[in-house]
C-alpha cells in the first residue's frame, strides 16, 4: 500500500469510532483557520530555503487535502480519489502542448493558451450553472484570499469599476474612517478587535469573509437591478 493510502486510513481511522474527539468534531469550516495556518508556515519554509522543514510544512498541508476528502467521502459527495484525477484531467487538459498537437515554445504563450481554456472551461460551467452572479463584477478576485485582503480587494474592485453598494456599505463612514487612520491606529484597531473576538469566542476570519461576501452579492443584486 502507498504512503498516501496510508495517511488517508490514518484521517479516517481518526474520524471514525473510538476515533479522536477533536478530529470527530471537525468541519469543512472550522478548518479554513488550519489550511491557512499550514499554507503560511510553509510559505515560511520556502522563503527561507529550509528544505528539511518543508517536508514536514507540506505533510501539514497535505493532512489538510485528505481531511476535506475524507469529510466529503463520508457525505457521500467525492472522495481524494475523485479529487486527484479531476486535477490530474485538468493538468493534461490545459498543457495541449504537451499531451496534445499545440506547438507552444515560450512560457508566455503557455499562460495565454491557459488562460484561453480556463474561460473555455467557465464558459462551459455557466452554461450548466455552475458561474455564480458573483464572479460577474468580482472576477478577478483570488478565489480564496485571506479575509482582509479579499475584503480590500472587494471595495477595491467596487471603486475601481464605480459598482453601486446602495444600503451594503457606508461609504461616507469608510472615507470617514480612511480620513483619520494612520498605520498605527489601523493596527491598534485590528488587533484590538481581534483581541475582543478572542476573548467572545468568535472568528474574526469567517466573520470578515462572510461580511464581505454578503456585500459583494449585494452590489452585484445592486448592478442588477439597474439594468433594463
């Protein structure tokens, strides 16, 4: 049996009974905060070339694959199986130059020819919808940002294209706020609601991204509504 068979018994030997508690208790939700925590610390490891502990940071993030597919298998939605060939089916399916006729001899050709099919591929997913509204005016936002930077990048996308927020955000209270704010004070801030949400008990990560998300569907139910 592969090392990988093995971890992925290993994930489902915790899920199941007289598993471990915590493992038991978990949701795709709850975590969001370990797959961001391990991203980071590996991301550490490259910028500092340390090779030993990457190898272990990419196990880390490797556990947390396995623990979503292993969450889905047992609603009977996908499993890890399902999850490396349709990624592997991508790979081929997006390198035509390699598994295909396409004659492409530059690395910019190769992400133009990339770019071509992934808005092939969109394209064929909105017609059996699979494109959510929200992706209309909001496209070119990283699908998976930290909180605060897909928060920023939310507003920036609704001032760069002049988007209508009617009730979603106070605008006078965020130029208001921007007036004042200074590096330190916005840090203070932060770290200050953080601190508070802490100390409730709350997700300031999910409750950011979730706030954001509730106003980008809303301008885009904004937008329209203004349309004839």
């Amino acid at each position: 049996m592969s090392a990988i068979d093995d971890l992925r018994q290993t994930i489902a030997r915790l899920r199941g009974p007289g598993g471990c508690p915590w493992d038991q208790e978990q949701t795709h939700a709850s975590l969001v905060r370990c797959l961001i925590d391990e991203t980071s610390e590996l991301i550490d490891t490259i910028d500092r070339l340390d090779l030993p502990h990457m190898r272990e940071e990419l196990g880390d993030v490797l556990i947390q694959v396995v623990f979503h597919a292993q969450l889905a298998a047992e609603a009977g939605q996908f499993n890890f199986d399902d999850v490396a060939r349709e990624v592997n089916e991508k790979l081929i399916r997006r390198h035509p130059h390699v598994f295909g006729t396409d004659k492409l001899q530059t690395s910019a050709q190769v992400l133009v020819k990339w770019e071509e099919i992934k808005a092939q591929e969109k394209k064929s997913g909105a017609a059996d919808g699979a494109v959510t509204g929200a992706e209309k005016n909001f496209k070119d936002l990283p699908p998976r940002l930290p909180a605060l930077m897909f928060a920023e990048a939310v507003w920036k996308q609704i001032e760069k294209k002049n988007l209508p927020v009617g009730d979603a955000v106070d605008a006078a209270r965020v130029n208001a706020l921007g007036a004042e704010l200074t590096d330190a004070e916005l840090g203070k801030r932060l770290f200050e609601l953080a601190a508070a949400a802490r100390a409730k008990g709350l997700d300031p990560e999910g409750a950011l991204r979730q706030h954001a998300t509730r106003v980008m569907r809303a301008v885009e139910a904004q937008v329209a509504g203004q349309k004839p």
